[in-house]
C-alpha cells in the first residue's frame, strides 16, 4: 500500500561535544579527536538518509573562574578539515561546517568552502557565526572584536534603501560574488568589490563548484538575527523545540521572505532538539531523567549557577537552596560564554520555581536548562516529529545525541524506518547534492 502523501521532513546530524549535552562520563562515550568518531556518526547519518552531517567550532577555550570550562572539548580538530576527509567516506550527506565570519576573510574562507564542495561532489555548507567578545579576539592578530552591531544583521532592506548589510551579511553576499565569478562554461572572470568591510578584487581561483553556491545555514533569534535568514540564509538553525514557539518562529521568519523576493520553501527552519528511546513511553521517561542526571552533575549545577549570578558559588551546596544574594550583572567570570539573559530576571524566576517546588540548587538547574526535546517509544517519536512538520513548527530537525559517536544509531534504526513508512521522510537520496536533499534550487549561474 502507498504511503499518504506528507510534508517531507529533512533531517541533520549535529556531532556532540560542547555545552551540557554530551554525557562524557558514559563507557559508550568515545573520543572527540579520533577521526573514527566522525566517520562513525556520518556514515550512521548517510544510512539514515539525513540530508547533513553539522559540525559546530568554537575559537577559543571557554574560561570559568580563570580555569578552561569543564565542559569544553580540548583538541578538537577545526571543522573544514574534518569535513573533507568525511567527503572521501560518504557518498550523498551533505558536510556543513561552522566558520566564525568575524575572524576570516571572504578570499580565502570562499576557496575554501568552494573546495570541499568540489571535493565532496556537492555536499558543502557553511553555518555563518560571528563573534562579538574581546576575550575570543585575543586568539586573533587584530586583538579585538566587533560591535554587537556588526553581527550578522539586516538592519533595513537593501532592496528599499535601508541600512545595508553589516559585516556579516557583507561577507556572506562577497563569497556569493567570488562563487559566481567563474562563468557555467568554465571561464574566470576578474572580481572586484568595494564595501562598508571589505575592499578586494583580483581573481578566483576555483572554478564554479557543482552546488554553485555552498548552502548557508545560520543561527539566531533576535529581529535583525531573522532577517538576515530570510534575505541571505537556505537554512536556520533554531533552538525552538516546543510546538507552540516553533510554529510563532516558523511563521515569523517565513513571512519576512517575500521582501526579498523569495519563496517560503527557499529557506527550511531546522530546529536542534534531542531525543530519548525506550521500548515504551514510560522507559524513555525514566531513561531521559537519568541522562539530565548524568548532564547536569553536581559540579555542573554549580557551574551552571555561577554562569547566571556571575560570582563564585564554590561554597554552596548542589544539593542546597539558591543563594540569597543578587547576581552580578557586570561580571567577568565567565569568558566566552553567553550568559543566559538578564541575570536579576533569570535568577528571580529561578528563585520563583525552586521556591513552588521545593527543589535544590541542581533540580533546578537541571529543570530550567535544555532537556530531551523529544521522549518517548520510536512510535511516539516519530509521531509527534511528523506533527511538528506537519503543522508548520519546523521544516525538519538537527538531532544532538548525547552520545559520541553512536548516539545516533537507535534512532536511524528505530524512528527513521517508521518516517519512511508513514510517507514522512525519503526512503532513498534522489539527487547527489545537498541543495537536492533540501529541496533549494541551484543558484544561477552568471554568464
């Protein structure tokens, strides 16, 4: 019997290891260096038919206290590099890397992304980040940061004579440049271009790569963050998991497409969300309260406090009430890291949960910071996946397992095959290029 016609859902793999998510202490968790992590997570996503395999990067060790954070990954290799030995050991999975903006230039980033689209027959992405702390400049020869205003931001329409783009947007519309200087019959043709952040010209050295233009993925909330998605982005990033905020999310950014001359399916809204399996609902549940457990260690809780009041909680027990005191608004503990809104605003609602349910410094934590976004039976899963796409929450998911490297496995082999059943997701790749997976359509070569 034919499967009923359904959205189809696209799906990514993201490679684990930075924040909370990852639960190093589990014997199942491998190295995040051996190359054979990477290869073994990819290949798990290329038999599930995902459309990408996501690697995050950070440039500089996060700091707590003075000390590198606890949760950060030393040594991991830098993402294009990984990526381009995935591209010899997969056949279709698209190979997205995370490329700070804010610390490369367009010349040299461009070759480099146009390579591993070369090499990889059509499978590159590039996730656009920037960054706007002094303390990650250090790293860097010019030693400082960008404004916050020069983020990755559309301030205005450039269509209508607006602000134009900020850096960023700046960067991502040059590469395009670069990308498009070579002609579809192979011929090269001199570059120049003039701008608010870049002045270059001279000639590009590789020819047009097989996908055109890499597909750009970015990550961001605020209003100027989604309108830079829908000028310039083919997928967003998003950390809205639940129903409700999804759908506000997917129908906000969608409706600024049409400003810029684009469709609502040239851009897919890809939430990053978790999971937990178990033979029934029951077991995943009590599967994903001890996973939260393992996440969020004592030294974690604290951790993770500290991160909001911005002072040293060392003395104060996991297992006890808030501290009393304030939050420091202006301090300078925590180096590299966001600090999770208004820390007054965060610590009183805080204050507020632990107070009506009588929990400690670490059940708070862990009932406030990011849990399992989907637990369940694979039957239960899939389903409330295919309502999420269904219902115009998201264009597809990201998955983050909290294990190395084989976190994913149960999922390809257990929730995927009911997808496919149930007409929700591909059963087989009809195309070779990460644009025909997302369903994006070729850029336009220039004559």
């Amino acid at each position: 019997m034919t499967a009923p016609t359904r959205k189809q859902m696209h799906l990514a793999a993201h490679f684990p290891g930075v924040n909370n998510t990852t639960v190093w202490t589990d014997p199942r968790s491998k190295s995040q260096i051996d190359f054979s992590s990477f290869e073994h997570l990819a290949r798990t996503a290329e038999r599930g038919r995902f459309d990408f395999f996501f690697l995050a990067e950070g440039l500089r060790l996060r700091e707590h206290n003075g000390r590198i954070h606890d949760l950060d990954v030393v040594g991991r290799p830098e993402s294009l590099t990984v990526l381009s030995a995935l591209a010899a050991v997969t056949d279709r999975l698209g190979l997205a890397a995370t490329v700070n903006a804010t610390f490369n230039e367009p010349y040299e980033l461009a070759r480099r992304l146009a390579s591993l689209d070369h090499l990889s027959d059509g499978r590159a992405a590039w996730n656009v980040v920037t960054s706007s702390d002094a303390f990650t400049g250090e790293n860097f020869r010019r030693g400082g940061y960008l404004d916050r205003g020069d983020l990755p931001q559309v301030l205005g329409s450039a269509r209508t004579g607006g602000t134009p783009y900020t850096r960023a947007a700046e960067f991502v519309a040059t590469a395009r440049e670069l990308w498009d200087t070579w002609t579809p019959d192979g011929t090269p043709r001199p570059f120049r271009h003039q701008g608010q952040h870049f002045t270059i010209e001279g000639e590009f050295t590789v020819p047009r790569s097989p996908q055109g233009h890499p597909v750009v993925i970015q990550a961001g909330d605020s209003p100027e963050g989604r309108e830079f998605a829908a000028s310039a982005a083919d997928v967003v990033f998003t950390r809205h998991g639940t129903l409700e905020a999804g759908r506000t999310f997917y129908t906000d950014v969608k409706a600024r497409l049409a400003k810029y001359g684009r469709q609502p399916d040239d851009l897919k809204i890809m939430p990053g969300v978790t999971f937990v399996l178990g033979d029934s609902d029951a077991e995943a549940q009590e599967s994903a309260a001890e996973i939260r457990r393992q996440q969020i260690s004592p030294q974690n809780a604290i951790l993770a406090l500290e991160q909001v009041w911005g002072r040293d909680l060392s003395s104060y027990d996991p297992d006890g009430p808030l501290p009393e005191i304030d939050p420091d608004p202006d301090s300078g503990l925590v180096q590299g890291r966001v600090r999770i809104g208004d820390p007054l605003t965060v610590a009183a609602r805080w204050r507020a949960l632990s107070e009506a349910k009588g929990l400690s410094i670490r059940q708070t934590v862990i009932e406030t910071t990011g849990r399992q976004s989907f637990i369940g039976s694979p039957e239960t899963v899939a389903s409330e996946l295919i309502e999420f796409v269904s219902t115009d929450a998201a264009d597809g998911f990201i998955l983050v397992p909290h294990l190395t490297p084989g976190g994913l496995d149960d999922f390809v082999d257990r929730v995927v095959p009911l997808l496919q059943e149930r007409g929700a997701f591909r059963s087989e790749y009809t195309g070779s290029t990460l644009r025909s997976h997302l369903g994006l359509a070729d850029p336009v070569g220039k004559d």
